[in-house]
DNA sequence: ATATATTTTTAGACTTATCTAAAAATTGCA
DNA sequence: TGCAATTTTTAGATAAGTCTAAAAATATAT
C-alpha cells in the first residue's frame, strides 16, 4: 500500500529507509513459505513492484550485509537482517494493539496506520509503548509479538479446517487478516477468545457447520482454512 | 534533524510529502516573525539546508497552491498552506503530550519522536489521539494545540522578563523549546504550573531574583526572556 | 538434449530532494 | 546614483527508489 522512503541527517548505522525495512519484513514473512530462498517475483509480487526494482534493492540490502544473495539464487535474511525485520513486525504489532485497545480501531482498520508507525525510530518509544499496553503477547488478529529480544513465544494452534467432527477449541487467531475477511467475522459474530465446536464436517467441499455462541452456523472451507483454533 | 519524505501508491490530494509538511511548518512559524513574507535564506536556515534547495521546494509548494510565491519577494502561505501546516503541529503536539503523560517521556524527550509521528496519515487517528489525551490544550511546553478545525486558543501570556519588581503569575509556557534549557529548568524545579514572583530585578544585566518554591534563585535575562507567564 | 518458456538481471530513464557553483536580481552604502 | 555586497535563482550533479525494455540465466518439456 506504502512505498515510504526516510532519510535521516548524519543516520546512525543500524537505521534503514522505510523501504528496506519493508523489503525485510516481506523476506521475513516469505521465508516461511520458501525456506531454501525467497525467489525475486515472489518478492515482488509481496511488495507490489516490478522484479526489477526488487533486484536492485537486493543488492543493496546485500551490500549492507542485512540478506544473503547470490545471483539468481533468491535471498535470505542475514542474521542482522532478521533481527531488523522482527524488530520492524515487534513495532507494527505493538502499535495494532494500541490502536485497538486504547483508540477504538477495529480489527480491520489497523494495518494500514500501523504500516507507518512501525518505521518510528525510537528505542525509547516502543519499550515504553510496550509497558503501556502491559507487554501484550498477542496482536488483534492473535499473531505473536516478539519480545524486545526478538522472541516469538510459540503456540500450539490449528486450523478450524483440520478439526473432525466434535472437536472443539477456542479461537485464537486469523491467517488471513484482510479487512473483508475480518468484517465477515465481525458480522458473525466471530471473534478471538470465543469457542467453536465443529457439529458437522462435508466430505465434498470441506465446509462446516460449527457451534458458536449456542447457534449453529454453517462456514465453508475458505472461513475454516483461514481460522485458527487452540484445541481444549 | 531530520529530512524526510513519503510516497503513498494511489496519492490522495491532500497528501504531501514529509518535506513538503515540514517546508510548511517551518513557514508557518517564520510567518510570525516575517509577516511580510519569508525570506529563502530564513527558510534555509530554519531548514538546515541550501538556499538552492528552497528555492526548489518553493515552486514546488506554489505549484500546489500551498504558497503563494514571486521570485526574490519571499513566500507566505496560502489559505491550503495553512492549513496544512497547522494540522501537522495539531499532530505533533498532540503526540508530544501522549509521550509525556503516557509514556514516561521527559518534556526534553520529546521532540524528535513527534517530528517523526506528525506525519503518520490517518484522520481517525488523530481524532481518536485527541479523545484518548481528553483534548489537551496545551502540550508540554506550553504551546497550544490547534483544534480539528485549526483554531489556536489564544492564551495571555507575558515573558517573565517583561515582569516588574514584585510582580507574581503562573509558568505556562516556554519560548525556547531545546532540551539544554529545559533540563535547566528541571534542575532548578521550574516548571509549568509553578508560580513565580519577581524579588528583585537588576537594571544592568536584567537579571532577577524570583521567588519559586518558597525559595530564591537568582536567574540570567537569557532564562527569563524564554519562560511565559500568566499573570495572576 | 535442445528448443522454448520463464525467471532474473542489466541498462537506461524518471522523480523527489538534495547539493555546488555560477548567474541574475535586489539591496545598501558612500 | 552607481557599484559592491548580499540574496536568490538557475544549471547541472548526485542518490534513492522506482519503471520499461531488452539481455542473460535458469527451468521445463518433449
């Protein structure tokens, strides 16, 4: 959404313009699914710009030791890399939960703020924003905060969509957190915290039909694929 | 401090660059000083940059509208100029007092942290900011904050240095704003709220002698040409 | 294995914001 | 008033991040 670039006078070493600590964040996120390397297209199509552009910034962000690359190979994260990168997602997901818990956002209208206010530059500022909001673990969608030393606490979730029959849990988080999908779960009443327990399962298209709140409410397999469960 | 600047995919209209809002701020506060027009050099100075590179900005803001501009007679800000340039104080204040009253940051704290989060887009931000502080008037040096449709309370203040000999009021405000003097207030316990009277006053240097605390303290004209006072 | 398709990189160009150095305009002083 | 000093603008460069189009490398498929 944001192509966002600072400079800052007489810049200290470990500090980087927006667009690197996007491109970082979007090799962090794509490491999951590519571990062997993030591959240029995929990288460009995560940040929505030519593969071209995304080449030259490689090379920049190699240059500066913060990504491994060797021509044609995909890239990795450096370790200093990845300690940017988890530091920039600490930010976001901290600012979600202010905007969340202090100023009345919905889940659905706080990534966009937060995409900028994770570029603030202040060590200051997030240790005492953490405090402030007593060192939440979790951000509005459930994703994990790591922790100033960059931590992620593990937990043990799953999605809806690989309950069987009669199995319950508690909702715990979102895999998909666009706004559509997030105000599909607010007009259904489905939120973190609440407990759902599959009342029926199709074999031929994987939808559900689920017990929440006392009701029954039948999903399909894209609302179960994107919903994770904390089994009880 | 610091130079920065932002790009947004799908611009909206209204929306400036972070060296375009600061250019404005900066001429918005020289046009109290230079009410004729701002000269390049002023702009420069205030900037920390070349007169060269004003001179560029300025077209750049005149071709906007933002300024009203003819070659060599200086610039003023047009009514969108304004405008702008009062909502990114509006933001920078208001930051300002979140860092100080929720996030433990000192007055001398808290400049370069707002100069960066002033320019963070969102309406429902600021406006949600606003409600979360209770709508301060004043941030932490005394300075008013602008309400959403940009109008300053006016507040009667006097500098403390135009006070005569046995003359009292209430620190409201400070005319220089840089840590060194506000750390120099701390350390001698001045500060807004506190009331001072005026013990004695030296024709020759203007140095007083003030009444703080039940204590005295002797202080510079320097000190006292920068504290506001209202008069009680 | 070789030709085709895809992916990735390079080359050259554009924009924003900056700079230096030189030219132009204005001001100020004697 | 007229020449020097100052201020302001212009001209040409640079850097970051982007783009398009073309070239190079890798992958695929028969």
């Amino acid at each position: 959404m944001f192509i966002n670039f600072v400079f800052l006078k007489s810049k200290k070493s470990h500090m980087y313009t927006f667009s690197e600590e996007n491109y970082l964040k979007a090799i962090f996120h794509l490491e999951r699914m590519y571990p062997s390397g993030v591959s240029t297209n995929a990288l460009a199509e995560q940040m929505e710009t030519k593969a071209s552009s995304v080449t030259d910034m490689i090379k920049k962000l190699s240059d500066k030791d913060l990504v491994n690359y060797k021509k044609y190979q995909g890239v990795k994260l450096s370790r200093a890399g990845k300690h940017t990168a988890v530091s920039v997602i600490r930010k976001h997901r901290l600012w979600e939960v202010f905007l969340v818990e202090k100023l009345n956002f919905n889940w659905d209208e706080v990534h966009d703020v937060a995409e900028q206010l994770e570029h603030i530059q202040s060590e200051k500022l997030i240790k005492e924003l953490d405090r402030f909001l007593e060192f939440p673990k979790r951000d509005p969608h459930g994703d994990p905060i790591p922790d100033a030393e960059g931590n992620f606490a593990v937990f043990n979730k799953v999605l809806l969509a690989d309950l069987d029959k009669g199995e319950a849990g508690i909702c715990v988080g979102v895999r998909d957190s666009t706004p559509a999908f997030l105000q599909f779960l607010d007009k259904h009443n489905i939120s973190l915290g609440k407990e759902i327990k599959v009342m029926e399962k199709e074999d031929f298209d994987q939808s559900m039909k689920i017990k929440l709140d006392q009701a029954e409410l039948r999903i399909s397999h894209q609302i179960s694929g994107n919903l994770y469960i904390k089994t009880t």
